[in-house]
C-alpha cells in the first residue's frame, strides 16, 4: 500500500523480507536505515512507514533463535487450523 508505483511492490516487499531475514538485530536496523536512505526520494510514504512501525516488528530478535520463526510466522496457527477443520 506504499509502494508509490505497483511495479515497486515486488522491490518493497523483498527489501522487507531482507530485513526480517537478517541474522542479527543490529544487522537488521542497518538493513533499515539502507532502505530508508535508498527510498527517501522515491518512497516517501514506505520510509515514513518504515521509520514508525517496523521497530515493534523487529522485537522478535530479542527471543533464542530456535522461537524467532515460530513467533515471526503465522505457520503453527495455521496447521492448526487447518487441522481443526480436516477433523471436523
């Protein structure tokens, strides 16, 4: 929804899948600050919603490693779910 032009929402979303993916959470603000700078001009509404929001999204780094994807995804919700309704 921020992506000024639709053939940026590929690029976008990749940049925001590279920061999710970082391996530290260090790496990860630097990631941020990278895209910030990248898009100032291009992106105005995706920076601005970058330098508000994604920090509270970053706050699974502070979790071990081994609970970082289970807390990041949505997959275990989902399986579940998705077994509820194969056995009802």
């Amino acid at each position: 929804a921020y992506a000024p032009k639709v053939e940026m929402r590929e690029e976008i979303g990749q940049v925001l899948r590279d920061i999710f993916n970082c391996p530290t959470l260090d790496f990860a603000i630097e990631c941020k600050k990278k895209a910030i700078r990248d898009y100032a001009k291009t992106a105005p509404k995706f920076v601005s919603w970058l330098e508000d929001n994604i920090e509270e999204g970053l706050t699974f780094f502070h979790f071990p490693l081994d609970h970082r994807k289970k807390i990041r995804t949505s997959n275990a919700m989902e399986r579940l779910s998705q077994e509820i309704k194969r056995r009802t």
